[in-house]
C-alpha cells in the first residue's frame, strides 16, 4: 500500500520538474526510451541476482538506470554550446522509474530456469497468471 502512494509521488514529482515543452522536444522521446530499457534492465538484474525486496529493487533499479542520463547531462555541460538540462534529466528519472516497474511486474509474473547437463541444456519458462 505504501509503495503504490510512493511510487505516485515520486512521479507526480517529477512530471512537475518537466516544462510543458519538453513534451515538444525530439529528445523526449530518445532520453524516455533509453531511460525505460535501462531502468528495466537494471531492475531485471536486481531481481535474479540480489535478495532485495520489490521497493527496493525498484528505487535502485530507477537510480541506477538514471545513470547514464546523468552521465550524458554532466558531458553535455562540459561542451560549451550545451549545458546540464534539469528537464532532460528528470525524464530520465521517470524512464527510469517506468521501466523499474515495468521490468518488477513482469519479472513477478515469468519465471526462466536453465538446466544444464553432460549432453544438453534445458531452458524452461513458467508464467504465473
């Protein structure tokens, strides 16, 4: 219950930071996509290899796939006819988030287990309803 008001503050706190004309703006759409398969990527990380539980999976996977958006924002502030967009890196956060989610709901639902013997491998997929 807590998680589901977190995760709406959290948003709603972001999409305040984000102008109007952001939604106008190409990159939009580039820094939300990369953000998503990032945050998805590092959420299905957490999931199958650490102990942590789904909030937490969550919040670090949204961080860490926040990353590269924060790296790309602080060399673009480094070139002199660029600068550090506020904007841009709140998309980020919120492709970041988006895909965390998106990543924590699907990887509840869908099981993969991979058996490996002296003369073949076994993948197996097992989806929850």
């Amino acid at each position: 219950m807590v998680r589901k008001y977190m995760v709406k503050i959290v948003a709603i706190t972001i999409l305040l930071f984000i102008p109007v004309s952001s939604f106008a703006d190409d990159n939009f759409a580039l820094h939300l996509g990369l953000s998503t398969i990032f945050g998805a990527a590092s959420e299905s990380y957490l999931h199958y290899k650490t102990n942590a539980g789904a909030t937490e999976r969550v919040v670090y996977g949204t961080i860490l796939g926040s990353v590269p958006g924060f790296a790309k924002e602080i060399v673009d502030s480094t070139q002199g006819d660029n600068s550090f967009s506020g904007s841009q890196m709140a998309v980020n956060i919120l492709g970041a988030l988006a895909g965390s989610l998106i990543a924590n709901a699907v990887n509840n639902k869908i099981q993969i287990n991979i058996e490996q013997n002296r003369k073949r491998v076994m993948v197996s997929l097992l989806y929850r309803f």
